[in-house]
C-alpha cells in the first residue's frame, strides 16, 4: 500500500522580502479539514485550500498516490466544506455560500453528490431562484443507509415547488425527510414537511425518531423557544423530552441515539458542568449517566465508520480528549501516541466499513497536526497529509497552558506562547488575544495567528475570560455580551499578568476576531492606558446596532435575549466611547460578513474619527466573516505587523 506522502502549498509567493515570505506561510490556510475514510480504506476525501481562495475537495488513492481536486471555487458561491462517501466511488458533500436576497446578504447551504472521479455532480437538495422565497437551508444527511447503495436519507427543506419556467410556493413548506436517489435527486418524502420543524434526526436503522419544532409570531420572528421531542421504537407517536430557549448557550442539547437506537444521547447540565446522559426513548424517561468531567464540560460523541457508530465522548481540558466507549480503540490510541515522534495527542476521526483501517489525526503542542493511516493488519502506521505544509520547516513558539488571577481572586486558564528559543516573556513586547464566540473558547494547539505574533517576537496570551464556554455554568457568567464586565476585566487582568511576567508595558498591544475584537476595543473603553495599539478584525462595536441589524433575520427575539435590555447595553459599545480612546486602532472588515455586519465596523471607524483619534479600516470586498483568502490573510498580517511595529516603537 502506498500513503499519500504530501500535498500542494497552497499559497501564494510573496516577493517582497523575508517578512512578507513569512507572513505568507502562515497565511495559508489550511490543506486538509473534515477528512473521510471510504468504505474500503483505499480512499481519503478532505477539503482543502484552493489555490489564493475558496476551497476543493481533494479525493487521495492510497494506493496509487494520486490526488485529484473537485467542486473547486475561488468565490463565495458553493465552497465545500464536508464531504463522505457514500461508496467507494460516489461523495456527497455539504456545500455552503453567500448571495444577495434583496438589499440584504444570506448565507445558504446545498447537499451535492460526485463520483470520486469529480463527474456526475448531482445537486440533491432543492435549489434557490431569485425572485422568490429563498430556500436558506440545503438539508443534511439524516442517514447515509450503507447498505442502500443508491439512497441517503435526508432531511430536506422545502420552499416552493419548481414547474415549467416558473417557481411556486409549496403547500407544504418547511423541514421534513426524504430518501433520495443519489444519482436522479428523485425524492420520496418519509417524513411529512413542516413550518415549525427546525431539525430532525434518524436512528441507525433509518427510522426518524427525534425532532426539535420553534414556532414564529405573526410578525415573523422566530420565538425563543425550542421542544425536543423522540419516538419510540417502532413507533409513530411523539413523545416530549424537553423545551428550552435558543438564545441559551447553556441548554439541553441532544446527540443523537446509540448503537442499539433504543436510547438517545443527550448533554445537560450536572453539577454546573455538561455531562452526556442516555435517555430511554420507550417512553419511560430513564435517564442514565454516560459521562461527566469534573472539571470541564463534555463537548459531544465521537461518530465513525459504516454506521456512523458512537465510539466515544469528547471533552477539552487544555485540548480535544476522547474517553472511548469502546476499550480496544482506546488502547489502540494509547498505542499509537507512543509510537509516535513527541508523543502527540491521537483522535481516531474514522474507520473503514470493516474496522480495517483507522483514520488518525496526530496533534502535539503548537505544532500543526497531521493526518495518518493505520492498517490493523499490518500494525503499520503511515503519514497521509499535513494540515499546515505551508510551514514545513518553520521553527514555532513554544506554548505552555497558564493560569492567571482575576482581580476578584478567580482562576483564568489560558495559553502563551513565546518567540521561538525564548523560555521567559522578560522584556519582550505583548499582545493579549482574545478569542471569538463569546459562547467559545480556545484550546492547546497550533493557532496560525497567535503562531505569527510570536515569530515576530511578542509574547501572546489567549486568555478563556469568563464568558467563555467548556468551563461550565457559572464560568460562563450569562455570556460575555450580557456579563461583558466580567469578560472585559478577566482580559484585561491577563494583560496586568503579561506585564507581571516581565512584558514591556510600554510595548503592549490587543487583537482580536469576531467578539475578540470586540473585546479588544471594549478593554481600550475599560482602561484606556493599558495598551499602546488595538486591532480588531470583524468586531462588534455597538450591542443596540446589533440589536436592531436582527430585525432583517427573523431572529430578533433571540438576539435580544442574548444582548439583553438595560445599561450594559449602552455601557457595553466602544463605538459610543470614542471619546475614551488613547491607543491608535486598526480594523478589518469584510463586506459579506454575515456574522457581523460590516456596518459595525464603519460605525466605529466614524465614532473614533469624530472624536479625533487615529484610527484606520481596511475593507475587503467579496469576502465573509473567516477572510478565507489566503492572499488577504497574508495583506492583513503583514499590515498588522507594520502597525504594531509603528505603534510600538
């Protein structure tokens, strides 16, 4: 058997100079995500980058070293971003995109199927048209009936009815199931569409037994309310789980059912911290105990192979764990990790039909991972492909887990990484880096910007402020919108520590993405001197315009239950604090945002400008939140790093 040994570098050569070389390699970014096995072992399919922008789907013969790209694209129009085989010579793959629907952008996403070969691409679900209702959502696979070689089970969103020339509003518009032909699209609807379904899900077998309905008001938004519910084996009837709100990052969350389908996963609250129970779906309401942690939450279930089985729960202390049900994988990736050159952590991600062969992914420290194949057989371990090659050779910072005092004495964990053959922050210039969500959290690991930062000689700290999420419910504190306080303080403590550890204080910047750089420009509100340059990339700048920007989604009761009503609202927006501004501030923004309206980003910039203070935003066009265009990515590092070493001194 012959192992994919590497991939293209998928970036784009820079000619001005080390700095700008160096920034370009970071840049790039990733060459394979959301890897799959086929059903024989012989084939990886993953998504990568393509070229300076967007992304493909690279399918890799194991045994001939060829490695072919397909539903490749350069623009926000259909990138990939999943694909598995639905045999060993047919994908399908999810496929998502941004378009305009009136003076307004959307994002929305398809279900395709393609040989390996990249022909007979077949769109399965239904299609978008201009000038009528918009079909946002393309569906999912509910179950990809292996033993089926011509059906996937999906669910299917249903907005109006194609004819001749012509487009028409379904009776029966909403979310229901349907088996699909993967080569016509034909459907047959199992399951009957509905307005309020929000989501659906099918046991192993193919039944759909789960479903979560919402309702909307007369004036069309969506109410903050979702019920659960299950059927019982065998059975047609609902039986109620529980209701929740969607604006709680906190709720009951379900995983779908065991192996035997006779029980469903759920993730709830224990003790203050997400545990994973199983609950029996007979009707009895028997809730058992499958795992907790003492110390974080549980995140989710590990699913591979044929069946998608459950072989796992997963959960984040520093980085990703696996406490596998199954005793033999966990031996066997116990096995692996000392087999293993600096002894990586290792996620079984994948099997072949027969258990054959596992898909592994390796991930030491802050070193990029890699992906790699383990034949059972053979006890044979060989290396498929990196997920950064474009640093290859780069020598990285070294990133050690930390904790911090807040000022009221709470413990805040974090990471810092330090310049490559540094050991000690002292005398180093600093950025704190809080992360996106806020409902999220960072974790040990390669990180491509905090990795950047510190090969330009900073000290980097990724703090998990109060807000964040995996540290259960009182860490969360009511989100770092609502409790923004809380959050703010914890960052800027990290700043304080930073100094402790011997940074330059005069040399002290932030940066951020999403709320990150919301953070960053609301720390600069809280304190004002600590930091001498704030960058904040796609940030939040005013909660009331965030407020009001929900209106044109449909989705503004739940938005206004996570901003929240009051003072902290008004308190809570750097854009109306200009005033308090002393740093110099750069921002980026991308036009197609549809995580944050690039209005935000304008507001600010036209606050600080009123006010007096320096401040510059670079806009970049036809792009989304993520900035997934390596070239621009690159163009926003090496530009920070000029702004930075100006701001700096």
């Amino acid at each position: 058997m012959r192992y994919l040994l590497a991939v293209v570098l998928m970036f784009a050569p820079m000619q001005a100079g080390a700095e700008d070389d160096l920034a370009a390699r970071f840049a790039a970014r990733p060459a394979a995500t959301a890897i799959a096995l086929s059903p024989l072992g012989d084939k990886v399919a993953y998504i990568g980058a393509y070229k300076t922008g967007g992304r493909a789907v690279y399918v890799a013969d194991l045994t001939t070293g060829e490695t072919r790209a397909m539903l490749a694209g350069a623009t926000l129009e259909l990138r990939p971003y999943y694909c598995g085989f639905k045999s060993e010579t047919r994908l399908i793959c999810i496929v998502y995109g941004v378009a305009g629907f009136g003076a307004s952008n959307g994002g929305y996403s398809r279900v395709v199927a393609v040989d390996t070969d990249g022909r007979n691409v077949k769109m399965l679900s239904q299609r978008g048209r201009d000038g009528t209702e918009a079909v946002f959502g393309g569906g999912g696979i509910l179950n990809w009936l292996p033993d089926d070689p011509d059906h996937v089970l999906m669910q299917v969103e249903v907005g109006y009815t194609n004819t001749t020339g012509s487009a028409v509003k379904a009776a029966d518009e909403g979310t229901g199931a349907a088996v699909v032909d993967i080569r016509t699209g034909t459907q047959r609807m199992v399951e009957k569409s509905n307005a309020r379904v929000a989501t659906l899900d099918a046991d192993g077998a193919g039944n759909v037994r789960f479903r979560g309905t919402v309702a909307a008001d007369p004036d069309g938004y969506v109410r903050n309310r979702i019920a659960y519910a299950v059927r019982a084996p065998g059975s047609k009837d609902w039986q109620a789980l529980k209701r929740t709100t969607l604006s709680d990052a906190r709720s009951v969350t379900y995983e779908g059912f065991d192996a035997s389908g006779e029980h469903l996963y759920e993730r709830a609250s224990q003790d203050g911290r997400a545990a994973l129970f199983s609950v029996a779906t007979d009707g009895s309401g028997t809730r058992t105990l499958v795992f907790a942690h003492s110390a974080v939450d549980v995140d989710g279930v590990l699913r591979i192979g044929k069946y998608r089985r459950p072989v796992g729960v997963t959960f984040t202390v520093d980085r990703r764990e696996v406490s596998y049900f199954d005793p033999a994988l966990g031996r066997l990736a116990a096995s692996l990790k000392k087999a293993l050159p600096g002894h990586p952590d290792i996620s079984i991600v994948d099997e072949s039909w027969d258990g054959s062969k596992k898909l592994v992914y390796a991930d030491a420290g802050g070193v990029p991972g890699r992906f790699y194949l383990y034949d059972t057989a053979a006890a044979k371990l060989g290396p498929l492909v990196a997920v950064h090659p474009a640093l290859d050779g780069v020598t990285l910072g070294r990133q050690s887990a930390v904790t911090f005092a807040a000022r009221d004495g709470t413990v805040i964990p974090g990471y810092l990484t330090l310049p490559p053959g540094r050991t000690d922050a002292r005398g180093l210039p600093g950025i704190v880096m809080p992360h996106g969500g806020p409902s999220a959290r960072d974790t040990a690991g390669f990180d491509w910007l905090a990795q950047f930062f510190a090969a330009q000689g900073y000290a980097v700290l990724q703090p998990n402020f109060r807000g964040s999420a995996g540290y259960g419910d009182a860490f969360f504190a009511d989100n770092g919108f609502k409790s923004w306080p809380l959050a703010i303080g914890d960052v800027n403590d990290g700043g304080r520590w930073l100094v402790r550890q011997g940074v330059d204080a005069r040399k002290l910047a932030i940066f951020g993405w999403s709320y990150g750089g919301y953070a960053a420009l609301q720390a600069n509100v809280v304190d004002p001197t600590l930091y001498r340059a704030v960058v904040a990339v796609a940030p939040v700048t005013d909660l009331g315009l965030l407020k009001a920007e929900a209106q044109h989604s449909g989705a503004q009761k739940i938005i206004d239950a996570e901003v929240g009503d009051g003072p902290h609202v008004l308190a809570g927006s750097p854009a109306r604090h200009a005033a308090a501004f002393v740093a110099p501030v750069l921002m980026f923004h991308a036009d197609k945002d549809l995580n944050v309206d690039i209005a935000q980003s304008r507001a600010m910039a036209g606050a600080l400008r009123g006010a007096g203070k320096k401040v510059e935003l670079v806009e970049f066009r036809n792009l989304d939140h993520s900035l997934d265009d390596s070239v621009v990515r690159a163009q926003m590092l090496t530009k920070t790093a000029a702004f930075l070493k100006d701001a700096l001194n």
